[in-house]
C-alpha cells in the first residue's frame, strides 16, 4: 500500500498519483499563487519528485521565470479543461508541489505548526488571518542558494494589515 494520495483535474482527462506523504505543505500568499488560483493563497504540499506520476493523461506545461528567484516555474494543467494541478521548480528540480484542491480528499493533508510554512506574507491581503505558532516568511524561506531563513512565529493569531 501507497502513502501516496491520488489527485484529477476537474474533467478526469489527466489523474495523478503522489507516490509518497507530502514532505511539508506550503501555503503561499504571492501574487503569482493569487492569480494561479483565483484567490488569495494557494495551499501547496511539496512531494518528492521521483515517486509522483500522472497515472491518466498527460498535462500541458506551461513555463515563466518566478518574479521571486528568476527561475522557472512549470505550471502543469490539463489541456481540456484547464485545471492546474501541479507545478514543478527548476530551483528544486527534485520537488513537486500540487494545486490541493486537485486532491480526490483534500482534508487528507491538514496544516499544521510541524508541517507547514507561510510564505510571501508580505504580499498577503489586508484582512489575512494567520493561525498561532506557524512559521512565516515575508518572501521565500529560504536564499537563492539554498540557505534557510529564519521564519517568524507569532505566538498569537496574527492579522495582516494593509
């Protein structure tokens, strides 16, 4: 049996299997998740890449240079009913995130303190609520060359202002 979680686009044309639990959950508040999502975050847990498949159909990609790091980003979606579903990261060439409302259970990866990280902050809208005791970045958690920054933890919910 699979730890992996299965996943569709909204018409069935192309499925997926993740291979393997998610190695943490990204939840992100750039613009560039805004407009890949049509709100105001995108939750995104990160596989590795290896064991991910698209079990039915293939995916279109489409590529652009993120405006955080310059590097590109593959946006993977179905090509019949334009559902994205995954993307994948030539700086984390080993890495795979997934759209989580792709999932065939959503609520089977919850957000946690342990499990989860906040980024881009800086860019969230006015009126965002961040939970307690998770880590938060006001852009990317890590450098251009890999080196970890150190996240902010609020010890109360904290509210974005605008």
């Amino acid at each position: 049996m699979t730890d992996g979680h299965k996943g569709r686009c909204l018409c069935g044309e192309v499925a997926y299997d993740t291979g393997a639990a998610p190695l943490w959950l990204t939840i992100c508040y750039c613009r560039f998740c805004q407009r890949a999502t049509g709100s105001d975050r995108m939750i995104e847990p990160i596989f590795e890449r290896a064991p991910f498949a698209f079990t039915q159909g293939q995916p279109t990609v489409y590529t652009l240079p993120s405006e955080g790091s310059g590097q590109d980003v593959n946006v993977h979606f179905c090509g019949k009913c334009g559902t994205k579903l995954a993307l994948t990261f030539a700086r984390w060439p080993d890495r795979l995130g997934i759209y989580i409302g792709t999932l065939d259970d959503p609520a089977s990866i919850a957000a946690t303190p342990d499990n989860s990280k906040h980024i881009f902050v800086s860019e969230a809208r006015p009126g965002t609520i961040l939970p307690a005791g998770v880590k938060t970045f006001d852009r990317h958690a890590t450098e251009i060359d890999g080196t970890p920054i150190e996240p902010t933890v609020h010890g109360v919910q904290f509210f974005v202002e605008g």
